[in-house]
C-alpha cells in the first residue's frame, strides 16, 4: 500500500487523523525496509562463511551450515533489538520521572 491509497480511506478525516495515517505507512514502509536489509545482510553473510565452493546444488553440509548460520544470526538480531527498545524504554521513563520530579 502506498501513501495515496493510505491517504484515500480518509478523504474526509482530520488533519490529525491524516498525519497519523501518514505515521504508520511511513512506520510500516521503514518496517518492511528494515526487514528486507536484515534478510540480504543475513543472507549473504552466512552464504559467504558456509558455501565455500559454490555449485548448482548445495551439500548436506552446506545446507545445515546455512540452517545454523541464519538462526544464530536472527537470534542475535532479536537479543540485540529487544535490548534496545527495553533501553529507549527505560531512558524515556527515566526523562518521564526527571520531568515530574
């Protein structure tokens, strides 16, 4: 879905309801951007470690390789991502107290 089509299901909408749809296409868009760079960048990095001699099939060896490579690497990314929006979450708590305090 583009940005037109998102925008057209609320012709009639406010001015708030239209900067919010535009939020979360745009949210959605950098999603699906990131998600498409995590795969190549994945992708191509186990290709290179596992598939030493690349030919029209991969090995038994190759492709449990590849297997293990790729689900230690989304493992990674999900510790890694977790991690992270639980610390912008503490530190916008954190700025939350300091401004009621």
């Amino acid at each position: 879905m583009d940005l037109s089509s998102a925008l057209s299901g609320i012709k009639g909408g406010s001015a708030q309801e239209k900067k919010e749809a535009i939020k979360a296409q745009v949210s959605s868009e950098i999603a699906m951007a990131n998600a498409q760079q995590l795969i190549t960048k994945a992708t191509e990095k186990c290709f290179a470690k596992c598939v030493t001699s690349p030919s029209t099939s991969l090995s038994s060896k190759e492709e449990k390789c590849l297997g293990s490579c790729l689900e230690r690497y989304f493992e990674a990314f999900n510790l890694v991502s977790s991690t992270y929006v639980r610390r912008v979450a503490d530190q916008r708590g954190a700025g939350a107290a300091d401004l009621v305090a």
